[in-house]
C-alpha cells in the first residue's frame, strides 16, 4: 500500500498552492503519486462538484448537502484513491473527511455523531496517513480568494456556496479543523498558512520526506 496525504484549511489558505507544489516534487524525485480532489476526483465526483459549488440559486439544505459530499467520497475512495494506493502509489488529497466534518458538522451544525458515522460509511476503513492542516485567518484567506478570483478575470469576482458565507461561518471551520488537529497530533500537522509558499513547501517535503522513509 502507497501513502494517502490529505490537505485541508480553509478557503483561501493556500491549499491547492501547495498540494501542486508537493505533487511537483514527487514527480521530480520519481516517487509515484496521484493528485486528486474533492468534491470531484471522479466522473460522479465533477457532477457532484458542480452542483455542490455552483454559484447558481440552487436549493440544498444542509442534510442533503452531507449526503452529497458522502456520496462524491464514497465513489472517490473506491473508483481513484484505494486503487492507487494498492499500485503503491502516494496519493495527495485536496480536501477529505475533515473537511465534512469541519464544514458540515462545526460549520452548518450538522450533529456530530452522524457526521462521524457517514464519513467513516463512505470511507470505508480508509483514513489518511497524513494531514496538512493550513490555519489562517478567515479575513486572510477570504481576500486571497478575492484577489484569485481578480487573477482569473471573474470581476465582480465569482463566489461559490462556501466562499460566499460569512466570515462566521468560516471562524467556525477554522475552529473546527483546529479541534481535530488537536484530537489526532500524530496524524496532523498543522501549518502557519501567512507563511510565505516556500517556506511552507519545504515544511511539507521535509515532513513527507521522513513519513515515506518510514
Ligand atoms: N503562502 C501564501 N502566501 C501568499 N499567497 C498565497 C499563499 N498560498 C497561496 N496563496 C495565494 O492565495 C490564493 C489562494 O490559494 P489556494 O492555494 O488556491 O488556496 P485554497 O486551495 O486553500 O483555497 C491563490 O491566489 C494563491 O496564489
Ligand atoms: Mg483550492
């Protein structure tokens, strides 16, 4: 079995940034990785991420909005990320269970112990051997996105479902992915996301490199 590395944080905290950059490395130093995502990662998963960012008013209420990231995670771990594992394959992850959990259940409210249940049920016994965990101000990483969304032409700029909540909303996912660092040290590493992207970068690869020697 290969090694599963999970990204999260919040929008904005550079996440995708550096999980490309991670990517980059692995394939110059000839280490065999998969780079996926979600929502998305399959044919169902891009479906199912359309319709979970759009920007459209489309109704979803908080339950269904669950059982949708349950369902893109479930076909995800069976259809792209266990197969790679089993190839031997490091596979990076932009967002996972932690994220439904941080999401849905500190930011909607969404009962705990049912989030719990659904994320272990779509994950199977699949957990992540590594978390990177990028903590940043909301107010930080909500201009970020401002100026991304500046970059890439969209003026006034787009805001999907998330990115257009408010900032409480957000303190409370920060809050929330803070919490589960602070339940599982081993398996998270938590990340000053202000940092400058080198710096973190080679946080990241320093932390990668002796997790793989194991
Ligand atoms: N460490 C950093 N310092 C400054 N800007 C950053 C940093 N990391 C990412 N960015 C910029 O912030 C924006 C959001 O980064 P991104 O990686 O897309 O975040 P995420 O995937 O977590 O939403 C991008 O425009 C990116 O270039
Ligand atoms: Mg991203």
């Amino acid at each position: 079995m290969g090694y599963f590395i999970t990204f999260e944080g919040i929008e904005g905290s550079g996440k995708t940034t550096q999980i490309r950059k991670a990517a980059g490395f692995l394939a110059a130093e000839r280490i065999p990785c998969l780079l996926t995502e979600e929502p998305g990662g399959t044919g169902l998963g891009r479906i199912l991420r359309k319709i979970l960012l759009d920007k459209t008013a489309l109704r979803i209420g908080d339950r269904a909005e669950l059982l949708l990231f349950a369902a893109d995670r479930a076909q995800h771990v069976e259809e792209t990320i266990l197969p790679a594992l089993r190839e031997g394959k490091v596979v990076l992850c932009d967002r996972f269970s932690d994220a439904t959990t941080a999401y849905q259940g500190f930011g909607r409210g969404l009962d705990r112990d049912a989030v719990r249940w659904l994320n272990a049920f779509a994950a199977g016994s699949l957990r992540p051997d590594r978390t990177y965990l990028f903590d940043i101000s909301p107010d930080e990483g909500l201009e970020r996105v401002r100026m991304r969304s500046a970059e890439n032409g969209t003026n006034p700029p787009e805001k999907d479902r998330f990115e257009g909540e408010a900032v409480v909303f957000h303190r409370k996912i920060r809050e929330g992915y803070l919490a589960l660092a602070r339940e599982e040290p081993d398996r998270f590493r938590v990340f000053r996301g202000s940092d400058p992207v080198d710096s973190l970068h080679r946080e990241v690869v320093r932390d990668l490199l002796e997790l793989l020697r194991r």
